[in-house]
C-alpha cells in the first residue's frame, strides 16, 4: 500500500515538471507596447502631426456715417437715377444698388427691386419683413458694406479718383485763365482770373465734390471715364474744366 501511494506522488511530481517546463519554453507570438510615459509622444518617425491653423476672425466694418446724414446724390447722365454703387467698385457690373431717402433700388442686369429702408443705431436697412435681409453700414460717402451679404459696395474708388483729381490742375473750357487746383490733404486753390481763392474740398457724393469759398459751400459736378474711375471733367457754374 505503502508503494502504490508513493508511486501515485512520484508519477503527479513528474507531471507538474513535465508542464511547468513546457509553459517556460513557449514562445511568444507578440511583444507588447510600453503605455506612453506622460509627456511622450506617440508620433511614429517620419509623421508629424500639425495642430489646426484656426484663422482670426476678420473684423466686421463698424458704422462711420449715419445714414441719415448721407447725401445720395444722383447720377451726371442726364437721367433721373441715383448715385450707382457697385460690387467692389466693379464700374462695368451690370449689377448695382441705388440709396436714396427710405428706399434701395437693386438693379440686376435692367431689373430692378425696390426695397423700404430705415436706419437703425447707424445701420440701413430693410423695413419690411418680406424683402431680403440687408444691412448696410456706411463707412464714408463713397463705400459701404453689407453685413448680411458680406459684400462691399462703392459708388466711386477713392484712391483712383483722387490720383486723377489731384494730378494736375483743371482749366475752365472758356479759358485756361480760370482753373481748380486739389490737393489730397482736402485742401484747394481756385484762380479766378488771378484772383486766388483756397479752402477745403470733400466729396459730397460720387458724382459731387461740394467746396468752401467765400460765400460758403459751393457745389462741383463730377465726370468720370466710362470704364474707370479718373476723373475726366468737372462742371462749375455751367462751365466745364479739364484736365491739363
């Protein structure tokens, strides 16, 4: 009996060492990764990986002119249209807007809309609920911004009309003893037969340049070329002045 029992724990002795030689000997299929100590990367060579450029927002156009104190001004073609403002100054764009007192005109090749407007804390815009939303602000007398329609509109290219207003001086048609001379700092001389008179000068609208002389404010007509903005000719007391 004696036998058989250490027989039994001899042969279950051979077994665990028999298995336990096999469970060291066992290859292994895979290695496992280290979890990244804080503040690795995980990047493998040869990849980087970029953060999201997020551009800053562009500043929206805040209001200069109220649009109460705006002065449309109409159109020196001999009709009865306001002052044109296109997209972006686009001159030749058969799509453009007209500002008057209460109203926009929308002319989009020939067809036109016209839209109630009011001001509102320095903004134009619609009054009726039923029309598209607009939502202007003016920045000077010659350019404004729709809020809504995130689009620029001009009724004159500042920087080309001034270049052409102020490069030379401009002779009256009846005689060159007669002319206005502009400066780009708002300033003018007017040689009235020798007689010399100076002030300030501004752009009342596209089409007007409004003046100070002795008896107060006087008013200049604006001729533009068909397809740019230089100014090719002003009218003063039914008298046309050009370029010299």
């Amino acid at each position: 009996m004696k036998r058989t029992t250490k027989r039994a724990i001899s042969f279950l002795l051979a077994l665990c060492m028999i298995l336990a030689l096999a469970g060291c000997g066992k290859n292994k299929t895979g290695t496992d990764a280290p979890a990244p100590s804080a503040g690795s990367s995980t990047q493998t060579p040869g990849t980087t990986t970029q953060e999201p450029v997020i551009p800053e927002p562009v500043p929206e156009p805040e209001a200069v002119v109220d649009p109460e104190d705006m002065k449309w001004g109409y159109e020196n073609d001999g009709s009865n249209d306001y002052v044109h403002w296109y997209p972006d100054g686009d001159k030749l764009s058969d799509y453009y807007l007209m500002f008057e007192d209460g109203y926009l005109t929308i002319d989009d090749g020939g067809e036109r809309t016209n839209m109630p407007m009011q001001s509102e804390d320095g903004h134009y815009v619609n009054s009726w609920e039923g029309d598209p939303a607009v939502d202007f602000v003016f920045l000077d007398n010659l350019t404004c911004y729709d809020m809504i329609g995130e689009q620029w509109y001009m009724s004159a290219i500042y920087d080309e009309a001034l270049a052409s207003l102020t490069a030379s001086p401009f002779y009256c048609e009846a005689g060159d003893q007669w002319s206005f001379t502009f400066y780009d700092d708002g300033t003018y001389s007017l040689d009235f037969d020798g007689e010399i008179t100076e002030g300030q000068w501004w752009f009342n609208d596209a089409c007007t340049i409004c003046f100070m002389d002795d008896y107060g404010e006087a008013w200049i007509e604006v001729y533009y070329d068909d397809i740019s903005w230089e100014i090719v000719a002003l009218e003063y007391v039914s008298e046309m002045y050009y370029p010299g």
